[in-house]
C-alpha cells in the first residue's frame, strides 16, 4: 500500500520544504508516502484519470477526522492494500465536478489555508497515524 500526495505547484520557500522533507523522511518507516509536484490542477486531473487506486480530495467542505480516524483509514487502505491519492489543488481550489468524482474528501480545516500548509500539515498528520498504528510515542492525544 502507498500514499501518493499529488500537490499542485512546487514549493519554493527552502524552510517549508526542509519540514516537509523531514516529516516525509520520519513517515517512511510506518507508511510508504511519496509527493508528486504537477504544474497544476490539468496535471491533476491527468493523473487522477489514469489513476486505480482510491482518490482523495483534500477541501475545505470535506470530512474532518481526528488523527485517530485517520489512522482508521490508513489501517482499512492497508488491510486492503489499496494505493491512495491525496490531492491538494492549487489556489483556486476544485470544482464541483472535481468533488464529486473523488472517492473521498478530506478536510484538514474549515479555515481556507494556503496549499503549501496543507502539505506540510498532511505530511505531519500521514506521520503522527502512522506511528499511531505502530504503537510509537510520538502521538500523546
């Protein structure tokens, strides 16, 4: 099972992209996470339309879970083994279209935030589940 986290826009700001890399770095041992950087969203739709695993889109209006539901997800993708794609758009955010041919929504927040804070904010989530799975100090709530 991978999860796939497919961003639109590269990062630039070199902190934001050391925190990201190291949160990338620490999930691996629970979950095998990669980022894919795409131009934009067509590059997203492309790659959604070629993808068979299971499409997450993450926006505002989507379920919001506690970390624990998120390793509740992790864990029935896994008992599965079914790759996931979690997509994170760019600044004009998805369409209605988008939202309704997704299998799932995820909302990290209510809040509209900047695309490039969600990845570093899913990153740290996908790490914090994953090591709550494998019984690893790290989450305390």
């Amino acid at each position: 099972m991978k999860i796939s986290v497919v961003a639109a826009g590269k990062l630039k700001d070199t902190a934001l992209v050391a925190l990201c890399a190291d949160y990338l770095r620490r999930v691996q041992p629970f979950v095998t996470v990669e980022v894919l950087e795409v131009r934009d969203l067509a590059a997203i739709r492309t790659h959604w339309s070629r993808y068979e695993g299971a499409r997450v889109l993450l926006d505002e209006r989507g379920e919001q879970l506690a970390t624990r539901e998120l390793a509740q997800w992790i864990d029935r993708w896994r008992r599965d083994a079914r790759d996931v794609a979690l997509y994170i758009g760019d600044a004009d955010g998805f369409t209605v279209t988008d939202r309704t041919q997704a299998d799932r929504l995820l909302a990290v927040s209510r809040m509209t935030l900047p695309h490039r804070l969600v990845r570093l904010i899913l990153l740290e989530q996908l790490y914090r589940a994953g090591s709550l799975l494998a019984g690893h100090p790290y989450h305390h709530g």
